[in-house]
C-alpha cells in the first residue's frame, strides 16, 4: 500500500540533493515522496519531478532574496574563512547558531498547517534543529545526519565542527568548553522557546535529539569513528553516501592537456564566493600538467583569461563528473566528501566552516586524501599533494576497497528499504 513519506532537509544543496537521492529510492517501492522546504529551494525539488510545501523559515522577503539568504550569509563571513575552528566558534558558528534558532522558531508558525494538509506517514528531517511540531505530529519521523556523524555526540569522539584529530582529546575538550561558553544564551533562548511548544529543555550544546524511531547516518562506515559508545543498529543505520541519480556528463575538448590527468574543483554553491582562492587555484592548476573543471557558481562573470587547461562553468552534474576524473580539490562538504570516496577518488579538502573541518581531518587521518589549508600554501604544496593523489599506490588501494564497500550497499536503496519498514509496519527489523 502506498504511502507518503515527507522529507524535510535544511536549506542548502548538500541536504537538500541528499533526500532527493534518497526519495527517488522511495518512489522505486511504489511510496509517494513530497518535500517540506524553504520558499527559496522549492523550485530544485520541483525541477526532480516532486510535490513542495513551502515552510517559512525567515521573516517574509521576495523569493530571490530568500534563495539567496545563506549564500549572501557565506559570504559576509568570508574572512573568517581564514580563522581556525576553535577562532570561528566567536563568529561563524555563533552567528550560524543564532540564524538557526530563528528559523526553527519561524517553521514552528508554518509547520502544524502544512502536515495537517499532506498527512506524512513518514518524516524525515534532515538538520541540526528540533521542530517541535514534527515531533508532535503523531506519525513516526526519522532525522537524518547528512553532515559528518559527530553530530551524534560521543565522548570518545571530536566535537561537531571542531576539525580536531579523532585521538586529540585536549583539541575535543578546548572547543566544547568554548562552544558551550558562546552558545550559552543562544541555547537558553531555544530552551525556552522548546518549553512554549511544551517540549523539555535539551542539555547545553544540543539542539536536536535522536530519533526514537530510526537515525540515517550517511557517514561512510569505511571512515567512521571510534565511540566509547557503539551505535545501537536498531536505531542508527550508516548508508554509506547517498549518491543520487544525475544526467550523464561528456568531458568536453580542452584547449590544452587534453591527454593528462583531470581535476574537479568546487567548493560547493555557498564557497563559491570566495572567488579570489579559486581564482588562485586556477592560476596554480594552470602551471601544471592536468585539466581541470572548475565549479564557480553563480560568479562565472567574474573569470577571464583563463588557461587553456581550465573550464570553468555554474554547474555540474557532480556524481557524474566524479566518476570521470583523477582527483577532486573541494570545501568537505558531506556530498562531496561522500561522493569521492564511493567512486574511489582521492581529495584535497581545504576546508572553511562547519563540517568540512570534520570531514578534512577525517579523510586525511584515514588515508583517502589530504587536508590542506585553505589559504597558507604554495603552488608547490599544491603541485605535490596532486602528484601524491594521483600516483600514491597505498592511497589506491584504500579508496578502491572504500568505494567496493559503499557501492555494494546502495546508500539510497537501503535508506528506502528502512523507511519502507518503517511506513508499512512501524518499525524496523533489519
């Protein structure tokens, strides 16, 4: 019997193309998937062929200001970009934290009406919040961690958004202090506003919890942590990426180099404003024996004279360029990070905020790639962490036996099988 399942993803690509891969599995089981979403972002889950709800999450403005809103707040921080985590708590992630905040507050006004009017059988939620009203609704729902999995706290592991080592405990213990000190009155105002919707208080730090019912991780098993405390696979299933279906992808001519290696470049829709490094980047590339396709967002514009082993372009059809290239050069962004590694391919990540700090460590530490910083290095540096990539035999190795794991699991397929389970019977039986 068919049923609805409602996704419900923060408002950025990451998440958002995340449960598309995901929904896309589910209309395969013979389920209707509708979308929960930004005003701004409905428009990309309608261009999938779904059904979108608008959920206000800001103040009422025209729709291109508000499809732009996290990309105009990106880029207000990009000299914080040059700050370490722990440097950015005082600025980025205070700042992110306070937005968040409101939007949860603003959804809340929203949120009761939109679900009375679709009746989900199933949602999920993909963000680092609580809506008290989806809790509430009386139908199971499912939160899924699209970013790096320590957002489910442990104590053996980093912090959420520290970017420190998995065995640095004075890195994990230095930046949960400080979190908490700088979060503290931001938590108190959600505190609050979680007693108004009668909802208990979380502990300092938390802004979401577990779901009861089932918790996605699309975190690699092949890179996952250490905990103290395992996760319990009746409620925590790791998915291994979530890579969705893109229309094929043809390498076009280049100018030059067209028989060496080829690089992707992009620091996801958000990064992009930080025009200036990737120009620098193109600059360096264009030195060196590969081609390279740059993503540069919405600023094509602003890129002339650009060597010959270089195309740049707005977008691209990312699991389908990855596949096709020798190394990918971007910001840790959890599709990006995912994506590398399901198709076995090695990555430089230069990290600036949120989780691409986790997830640069992360495939550094574990052998899948290097993290680098994002604006102290050479073109040397660059030159031979691409070579390493490239001809590294150990790093081969890790990533063809990472890739053969993730792609014999099929992150969408078996997220679907476990929320089929979940809409058909209620619960989940392995």
């Amino acid at each position: 019997m068919s049923k609805t399942i409602a996704f419900f993803p923060e408002a950025a690509y990451g998440p958002a193309l995340n449960s598309v891969g995901i929904a896309q599995a589910v209309q395969a089981l013979g389920h209707k998937a509708v979308f929960l979403s930004d005003p701004g972002f409905v428009a990309v889950y309608e261009g999938y062929g779904f059904e979108a709800h608008p959920v206000a999450l800001s103040a009422p403005m025209p729709p291109e200001q508000m499809a732009k809103f996290w990309e105009d707040f990106i880029n207000g921080h990009i000299p914080n970009f040059r700050k370490s985590p722990y440097e950015q708590i005082d600025t980025y992630v205070k700042d992110c934290w306070e937005a968040i905040v409101d939007s949860a507050k603003w959804a809340e006004k929203d949120l009761p009406a939109v679900l009375a009017r679709i009746q989900p059988d199933l949602i999920c939620v993909d963000n680092v919040i609580l809506f008290p009203a989806i809790k509430q609704f009386g139908n199971p729902w499912v939160r899924i961690i699209s970013c790096s999995e320590n957002e489910i706290e442990d104590p053996n592991i980093p912090p959420h958004l520290s970017g420190c080592g998995e065995n640095d405990h004075a890195c994990h213990t230095a930046f949960q202090n400080r979190f908490n000190e700088v979060i503290k009155p931001i938590h108190d105002d959600f505190n609050s506003f979680l007693a108004s919707c009668n909802e208990d208080p979380y502990p300092l730090g938390q802004f979401f919890e577990a779901s009861p019912f089932m918790n996605l991780l699309l975190y690699p098993e092949p890179v996952k942590f250490n905990r103290a405390h395992p996760l319990d696979p009746k409620r925590f299933q790791y998915l291994e990426g979530c890579i969705r279906t893109e229309k094929p992808y043809e390498v076009p001519e280049f100018a030059q180099n067209n028989d060496k290696p080829l690089l992707y470049v992009s620091f996801g829709s958000l990064g992009a404003g930080d025009t200036e490094l990737l120009k620098r980047i193109i600059t360096t590339v264009g030195k060196l024996p590969y081609r390279a396709l740059v993503n540069v967002g919405d600023y094509k514009g602003e890129y002339t004279d650009l060597p010959g082993n270089v195309i740049i372009d707005s977008w691209f059809p990312q699991p389908s360029v990855i596949p096709q290239v020798d190394a990918v050069i971007h910001h840790g962004g959890n599709n990006s990070f995912t994506e590398c590694l399901y198709f076995g391919k090695p990555a430089i990540i230069m990290p600036y905020v949120w989780d691409g700090h986790d997830n640069a460590t992360r495939v550094d530490e574990t052998g899948h790639g290097f993290k680098m910083p994002r604006y102290d290095w050479t073109d040397a540096d660059l030159a031979q962490k691409l070579e390493a990539c490239i001809t590294d035999p150990a790093m081969k190795a890790k990533l063809e036996a990472t890739s053969a794991h993730m792609q014999a699991r099929n992150g969408p397929k078996k997220a679907a099988g476990i929320l089929d389970q979940l809409v058909t019977g209620g619960v989940f039986n392995g």
